[in-house]
C-alpha cells in the first residue's frame, strides 16, 4: 500500500526549477555556466516600496488582518481594474490579496473546478496549470498554437477541444513561454466563444507590465459586461515591482467566486503577509515612482530581446519569433531533428548553457531562454549556442 496520497503521486515537480537546479549545482562547482532559466526579474524591488514595508514592520503590523487582503489595498487594486483595465462596476470585495500570483491561480481554479470538470490549456503552458487542475481533480485537456500561429489559439482551435464537461480555458497574456500578446479582437473572439459555450476565462495576467514595441496587455474581462462575469483575472506583484520572493499576488473576479476565493484562502492559507502588503500598498499609491522604476527596467528588458531575437535568428537551423511581453523568447530548434530535452542537456553538458526544454511547457519544437540576465551573459550565451549548433 502506498504511503502518499492520489494527489501527491499524481502531481509532477515543477521542470522548470529542476533545470535551475542542474546549473546551480554545476556554477556551485565552480563551472562558467551561462543560466538562462530563471523566471525572475534581476532588478532590485524600488528602495520606496521596501521603505513602506520597513515602516510597516516598525509600527507593528504584524498581526493577522482579514483573510482577503488590507482593505486599502484591495480597494486600490479596484481602483487600478477600473481606471486603468476598463473593467465596470467592481468594488474592493472583488479583490483577493494572496500569498503569490501562483497561488492565485490555485486558488481560481479551485473556486470554479469540480472533480471530472474539463479544463482547456493552450500550449504552449505555464507548467503549474494542468498540476492545479490536476489538485482540483478536473482534467486538463491541451490545444496547441505553435510558431507558425505566433502561439495564440484561436476559437477554431478551442473548439476541437469543447465538450459538455468544459468548464474553464486558460489564457496567459502576455505569455511565459512564448512572449507572445493577445490583441484585443482575438480575445473578443475567445470571449465569445466563452459566452457561447458558458465557460470560464482564467487570465493570467502576471506579465500585465512587461509589454514592448507599443502594444498593450488587454484584460479580456474589460471586452463586455458578459466577459467580466466569466472572467478570473489573477495577477501580482512579482514580476511588475521585482518582488517575487515577496509573495503577494491578486485575483480580482466577479462577485460569486471572489467570496469563494477568500473562503478558500480563509481555510488555507489565512491573509498574505501583513507587512509585505503595505509595500504593496505604497506602490499602488506612488505610480510616479513605481512608473519610474518600470520604466528602467522595460528598457533593460527590451534591449535585452532584442539581442536575443535577433542573435538566435542569426544561427542556422535556429528560428524565433518576436515576443512582444514578458522576459522569455521561445525559438524553435526542430530543424536539428533533436527532441528539447536531449537538445537542453546536450548544450549543459558541452556548452555550459542552461535553457528550459519546450516540452516542460508543451512544446517540443521549442526551447525557453529567460533574458532577466545581464547583455554580456545574453552575448556569451549565444556565442556558445551557435558553436554548439554549428557542430550538430
Ligand atoms: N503565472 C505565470 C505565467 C508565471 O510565469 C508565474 C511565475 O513564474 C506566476 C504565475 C507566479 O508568480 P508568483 O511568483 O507571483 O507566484
């Protein structure tokens, strides 16, 4: 008889953590490894943000408060759906203040998902997806959007997939692995599609900041009235203010599964870090300066893209797509007839370069760089990357 549990023999580690892993172990052996598997920004959190929190911590605020979230902050986060994602009608009590945007989402799916309920993932995945679903005891079910589709699905694709047990697809834009950027007609074509068919939209919306070459990362709950009733939006803090380790994260939904959330968030886990949410706090009153801060690091970010895709679309055999968010470019190295993971150890092993194999997301003609790294990395990365593919 097995000792563990269905869900804790059923769920897979995170593959992600485990290329970061490899390469740490080899760095901590004194190896010049290249990393290109971090999904985190390399910038400090602003000095006012930690300001606020310090000040927090000093003043005592260090009890619980109410399992949701402080109420200023939920209400400000109202603020910022309204003025700034063009959703109507929301209040604070649609605002959930969690520990992560990871947890977030665990917490959405939970809300809306039943044992034997079907989820639509589109693929290439964010690799904690199918896992929740999986913990909620629903069933992922995969589409696919490759290079050739600039990896966004379309209702045509979602349709090959809908039965009467569809409950909820996932969106992720602006997307990790890919980059890419949903436009607002294609998302009024999923919410649609949505509409027709009664399901949930889970948008995850992590990357909401993270935009380049002058597009804007659309809330498909800010499309109509409707979309906003079917629409999870899940976010944070970590990657917009540098404050992963920080572990605060939002979900801002409609009035049933909002309350469902915090009862579920109340039984869990209680509230998010009480001082951690008045640095949250600060940065939500202060845009000036959380602008300012953004700003400095968008520009970093977008230099950093712009050598990577045009480097990678310089090496033979290797193609890659402009990604238009995020921190990640996801080429397609299919033409060395290699599966991604041999393809990933094989250039660890010679070239000391660590990059996370496409089929951890869905992808197997693929592989993820992340460009949170410094431009001399990026540089010596992707001289090692094509010595490496020039010898295969
Ligand atoms: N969603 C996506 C698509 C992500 O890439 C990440 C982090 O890598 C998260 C959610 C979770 O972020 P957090 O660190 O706030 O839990």
């Amino acid at each position: 008889e097995n000792r563990l549990s269905t869900w804790a023999l059923n769920i897979s580690p995170s593959p992600t953590l485990a290329v970061d892993a490899k390469a740490k172990a080899l760095k901590a052996a004194g190896k010049d490894v290249c990393g290109f598997g971090a999904g985190e920004p390399d910038f400090d959190t602003p000095q006012f943000i930690k300001d606020a929190c310090v000040k927090a911590l000093a003043e005592g605020k260090t009890k619980y408060i109410p399992a949701p979230g402080l109420l200023e902050l939920r209400t400000a986060l109202a603020d910022y759906y309204i003025g700034k994602k063009g959703l109507k009608n929301i209040d604070f009590s649609n605002i959930i203040v969690s520990p992560g945007g990871k947890f977030s989402c665990y917490l959405a799916i939970m809300a809306a998902i039943s044992p034997n309920d079907e989820v639509i993932i589109p693929a290439p995945y964010w690799v904690s997806y199918p896992e929740m679903v999986k913990l909620a005891g629903g069933k992922p079910v995969f589409v696919y959007a490759g290079d050739e589709s600039d990896f966004k699905i379309t209702p045509a694709i979602l349709e090959t997939a809908l039965t009467e047990k569809t409950k909820m697809v996932i969106l992720t834009s602006p997307s990790n692995p890919t980059g890419a950027v949903y436009t607002r007609e294609e998302l009024k074509a999923i919410v649609d599609f949505a509409a027709k068919h009664d399901i949930y939209i889970l948008s995850d919306e992590i990357y909401e900041s993270l935009v380049y070459d002058g597009v804007e990362a659309v809330s498909p709950a800010s499309i109509s009235e409707d979309a906003q009733s079917r629409v999870i939006i899940t976010a944070g803090f970590s990657k917009s203010y540098a404050m992963t380790g920080w572990r605060l994260g939002t979900i801002c939904a409609p009035d049933d599964i909002a309350k469902a959330v915090a009862k579920l968030q109340s039984q869990t886990c209680s509230n998010a870090t009480t001082f951690a949410q008045y640095g949250a706090l600060e940065a939500m009153k202060r845009p000036d300066l959380a602008k300012e801060a953004l700003e400095k690091m968008l520009v970093a970010f977008d230099r950093r893209r712009l050598m990577f895709y045009n480097g990678l679309n310089s090496i033979k055999g290797i193609s890659c797509r402009r990604p238009k968010g995020a921190f990640y470019v996801f080429p397609n190295i299919s033409s060395f007839g290699m599966g991604s993971v041999d393809f990933c150890s094989k250039l660890l092993d010679e070239e000391l370069v660590a990059v996370v194999p496409g089929s951890a997301f869905g992808s197997e003609p693929n592989i993820r760089f992340s460009y949170a790294v410094s431009e001399e990395t990026i540089e010596k990365g992707l001289e090692r990357l094509a010595r490496f593919c020039s010898k295969l």
